[in-house]
C-alpha cells in the first residue's frame, strides 16, 4: 500500500469517525453543557420551556437554551433567584430571598418587586403564589406582583421551614418542608384557596430529615423528597414519601450508598414512577456528583445513574423532557470556565448520556479501508484503459 493511500485511508478514517460522534449527540438528545463565567454560578431551577428549549436560573442569572442546550441568551436579573417558572404568556417568572420578577419571553423585565421567597408557582387566576421558607409563610400576589394576602403557619418555638409549594387540584395549596423542635420530620401542610390551613403532618424517622420537593400524585395525594439521617450522626440518603389525600404515610423509601446523599427535586414519571435528583457525597473521596434515581410507582428502585468529574457537582433541580428523558440543573466545579458554573444534562429514559463507544473504531476503520482500496482500484483501472 502506497503512502498517498494509506493517507487517504486514514483522513477518510478520521472524517467517517467524526460525521459518527456528532450524530450521536446531535440526534440522540443526550449530552451537557455548562454556562457562566468567573463567578460562582449555581443553577437552582429548571424548566422545559414551550418552545423545546430549557430555562434555568440560580443568583442573579436566568439562561435560556435550545433543545439541544445551546445558549441563546442570557440576563443578569439581581438578587438571589431560587425558583423559576415559565408563565402562560410564554414568558417568565422568578423569586429569591428578596424579589419576585417577572419577564417576557427573551427574559426582559417587565415588573419586579422587591419581595419574594423560596418556591413559586403561577396561579389559576393569573396571579401568583410563593413560600418563604424559614419564615413559614405563603403569599398569594396578583398578576403583577401585588400582595392579595399572606399566611404564617407554626409561629411557635421550633425548627420549621417550608421549602416547596404546589397549586392543588381543589384550588388549595400544599407546602413541605421541615418540621418540629430539635430533632426535625418532613413537614406538609395543606391550605385552602386563601391559604387557611386545613391540616398538616409529619413524617420521618428519629433524627433530621428535611423535604426539598413535593408533587400532587394523579390519585390526589402527595409525594415528597428529600434527606434523612435517622441514626443520628452519620451519612444522609435520599428519602420519598407517599401519602393519601389528607397526608396519611401511604409509604416511605431511602436511597443512596454510605454518605451523604440529599434529593433536592422530584418528579412523576410518565410511566406512573418516580425520579429523584440530588447529589452524592461518599465519605471515601473529596467530591460531589450529580444521583439520578429513577423508581416504580411504589417506591422501588428500578435504577440509578451518577454524572460527575474530579471536584464538586451538585444537582438542584429535574424535569423529565418531552422526548422522555431527563434533564437536570445544578453547578459543576470539575467543568466550565469559573470557580462553579451552572450545569445542564440531558439524558436518555434510563438517565444514559452516550460516548463514542471504543468498539466501533475497528468497523470504522475496516470501513475506511475497504473504502480506499475500492477506490484505489478504480483509478487503476482508468489509468489502464486510457
């Protein structure tokens, strides 16, 4: 074999190969992307957005992205943003400790107030409702951000917290947090229209467990997702919880390996399940990574995937993605260009984020080859018949 031919085998080679990486996460809607600068930047929220792009927010950024998770524009909103969602305008809303903003659809300001909390979610009547989280508090707002009415529940001595709210199937409200005096449960209380509590409850083992998500079940009950430590001193595992319409515990589930494992969000699967997102800390190294736990409709572990590199990774916030799959949002410290960035990844239905597989270098070196030599063969044949 000639050394021009042997070149043109392997530019052909190296061209086949490429054309084959980028059909992989081009067409698969598997991959990551990181966004940031020099600064900490930490993605709190996610949302799928109308268009089958994605929207993320955390500090004082809000990004939007396209489905494939490149960034079409960002904004520097202010404040400490910790929720997001897309409103019915196709635009978007956003609060922090001490705003509540809302956008149009390229993420320019429309109205902000300088008030705002931990969780939101856009009302039935335009309007708009968040949490407070250590203050236990819920605020009802108009659709411009005009406080309608506020709520204080557990004004006692105690430690309490309301993370994480959802607009009922009955008009209601129901938030969850933590609950109770020095050794703290998962807290859910639920409210009427106006928010005048109708019950609440508590669950978890001996020791401090803190619910970080919480969805209304197509049965009209309830599931919530965070961490326990029941042992006291020690590591944390995820834990879900599933109740009945008036909170009764239907079960409870925990997951993780021995460390410190905590979920931070939780959805309802297509097919009836449950997916957990939240971040694994083994004691045996230094760093962090993303956990994706994936669940029957009972609770039981069907699988669970890690996403991570050398440092810290922590994972915030999921959505399960039109195309069945999953999207998580959180900050990387092992990629991007800052100290921590924010961190996007998009995986298939069972949490896989393809690579180019070892295995096809030899088919597509075999194909290269082949290839070349029809082609070398060719020419010979021309060249003798002139």
């Amino acid at each position: 074999m000639s050394s021009k031919l042997f070149l043109s085998i392997m530019l052909l080679f190296v061209l086949v190969s490429f054309l084959f990486v980028g059909s992989v996460g081009a067409s698969s809607g598997m991959w990551s992307q990181t966004y940031g600068g020099i600064e900490v930047e930490t993605a709190y929220s996610l949302v799928e957005t109308s268009d089958g792009g994605f929207a993320l927010a955390g500090g004082s950024l809000l990004v939007k992205t396209d489905s494939h998770g490149n960034m079409e524009w960002n904004k520097r909103i202010g404040g400490s943003i910790r929720s997001l969602i897309e409103t019915s305008d196709g635009g978007y809303a956003l609060t922090g400790a001490s705003l509540l903003v809302k956008t149009d659809a390229y993420g320019n300001m429309e109205w902000k107030q300088t008030y705002g909390g931990t969780s939101l979610v856009e009302t039935s009547d335009g309007g708009y409702a968040y949490s407070t989280g250590g203050s236990c508090q819920l605020v009802k707002t108009d659709a411009n951000g005009n406080i309608q009415w506020n709520r204080t529940y557990k004004e006692s001595a105690g430690f309490y917290s309301l993370h994480e709210l959802v607009e009922t199937s009955d008009g209601g409200y129901a938030l969850a947090g933590c609950g109770g005096f020095i050794m703290t449960g998962f807290w859910l209380v639920k409210t009427d229209e106006y928010g005048n509590m109708e019950w609440d409850r508590g669950y978890g083992e001996y020791g401090t467990s803190t619910a970080n998500s919480l969805v209304e079940t197509s049965d009209g009950g309830y599931a919530l997702a965070g961490d326990t430590n029941p042992f006291g001193p020690g590591g944390f595992d995820f834990f879900l919880v599933k109740t009945d319409t008036y909170g009764n515990m239907e079960w409870s589930r925990t997951y993780g390996e021995t460390g410190w494992d905590t979920a931070h969000s939780l959805v309802v699967t297509s097919d009836g399940g449950y997916a957990l997102a939240g971040t694994m800390n083994a004691y045996t190294t230094d760093n962090s990574d993303f956990l994706l736990v994936k669940t029957d409709a009972n609770g039981n572990l069907e699988w669970n995937r890690t996403y991570g590199g050398t440092s810290e990774e922590l994972a915030y916030s999921l959505v399960q993605t039109s195309d069945g799959g999953y999207a998580i949002a959180g900050e990387t410290s092992s990629f991007g260009a800052g100290d921590s960035d924010f961190w996007l990844v998009k995986t298939d239905e069972y949490g896989i984020i393809p690579e180019f597989p070892s295995w096809i270098i030899i088919p597509l070196f075999l194909t290269a080859t082949l290839a070349a030599i029809f082609y070398s063969k060719r020419v010979r044949a021309r060249l003798r018949h002139f």
